[in-house]
C-alpha cells in the first residue's frame, strides 16, 4: 500500500510532524474508540492509510506508539505551558494570573479528549505512573517551583522558605480544582479564583 503524503496533525496542542505525527493522532483516535488493550497495530495503520509493515518501521508496537504520546504531552508541557508560567511578574501579577487561568482553560479543552484516553491507562501501569511524573510532573512543578521563589522573594514574602512547600501543594490543588468545577459547573469565576491564589500564596499580603 502507498504511503500518503505526510502533514503535521495537532497532538496535545502541538505540533508533532510527519508520519509519526499522522500515526500519533491515529492512535489516539483508535485508543479513543476501541481502548489501549482493544486497539491494535493494524487498526492504527488502516486509519493512517500504510500497511501494518510500515507502521513498524517507525514503531516496535503498541507500546511504543503510547510512550510516544506520553512523550508528546511532556513536550506539549515543557514547550507551551511553562514558557507562559516563567513570563508571569511581580508588577503585573493579578493580570499575568488572569492570562494564565484563560490559557489553561483553552489548553484544558484542546487536550481534554486525548487525556480522557491516556490518563485511565497511564493509571492501571506503574512504569507509565513513573514516565508521565518524569515527562510532565516533575518539570512542571519544578517550573512552578522556580517561579514561586522568585515572586516570594520580590513580594517579600514572610517565612517564605519555610511554608513554600505546602504553599505550592496548596496551589497545585487550587488550581487542579478550578479547572474542573469551570468545566463541570461551567462558570468562569476567575476574580474569586486570583483572590484566593493570592491569600493561599501569601501574595497579598505582601503587595
């Protein structure tokens, strides 16, 4: 069978291009339809329009092919999202948070269907539970980590070294939160959300 001419579909908000791309996406809509465990290689390669053959040459098998998508997200992360958390300033704080919750919102809707297919799998396997701390939560809240010292330290933020960690596991959570009740309540309630950042973070105060 001939190979389609390649593009560059969107994977996570991103970009992941050529034939690994199109395979990516293929999977995605395979695992989506028929499950990690129902879906196979030669499904994954009739929605790509290649042999099965050919889906192996750039794959050792379905495995592989997730690792990958795990992989993808982590980019997805490390490229997108955390560039716009660093830009966040001292003197700009409340409007960076208002840009900040708008983005994770539109993110949060665009990656919303291909985590619906991951996360269920990721959480039934240790090794993937290890790769996606390591791929996306770990750089993401060492990000976040970074950025809090800094906005302490120029907001002046007493003890600050002492309560950063569980200031951080508080905002984390307050967050992580947020975006669900938005999309299961379906408000934008993001002046009482940056309020309660704030006291949380101890960021008021010190304004």
């Amino acid at each position: 069978m001939a190979e389609r001419e390649e593009a560059t579909p969107l994977v996570f908000g991103g970009e992941v291009t050529g034939r690994k791309g199109q395979i990516l996406a293929a999977a995605l809509d395979v695992f989506a339809e028929k499950g990690y465990e129902g879906g196979s290689m030669r499904e994954i390669a009739s929605h790509v329009g290649v042999s099965e053959a050919a889906l192996y040459r750039h794959f050792t098998g379905k495995e592989a092919i997730f690792h990958a998508l795990i992989e993808a997200f982590g980019v997805a992360v490390r490229h997108e999202a955390l560039p716009k958390l660093r830009a966040v300033r001292a003197e700009t704080l409340e409007s960076d948070l208002r840009e900040l919750l708008v983005d994770r919102r539109r993110t949060a809707r665009s990656v919303e269907p291909a985590l619906r297919v991951i996360l269920p799998v990721v959480l039934r396997n240790r090794e993937w539970i290890k790769e996606m701390k390591e791929r996306v939560g770990r750089p993401a809240l060492a990000a976040l980590l970074e950025k809090v010292i800094v906005l302490d330290t120029e907001l002046d933020v007493e003890n600050a070294e002492a309560t950063r960690a569980d200031r951080v596991r508080m905002l984390v959570s307050l967050i992580a939160g947020y975006l669900a009740t938005t999309f299961a309540l379906e408000d934008e309630r993001d002046d009482a959300m940056i309020e309660a950042v704030l006291r949380v973070m101890r960021w008021d105060v010190a304004q």
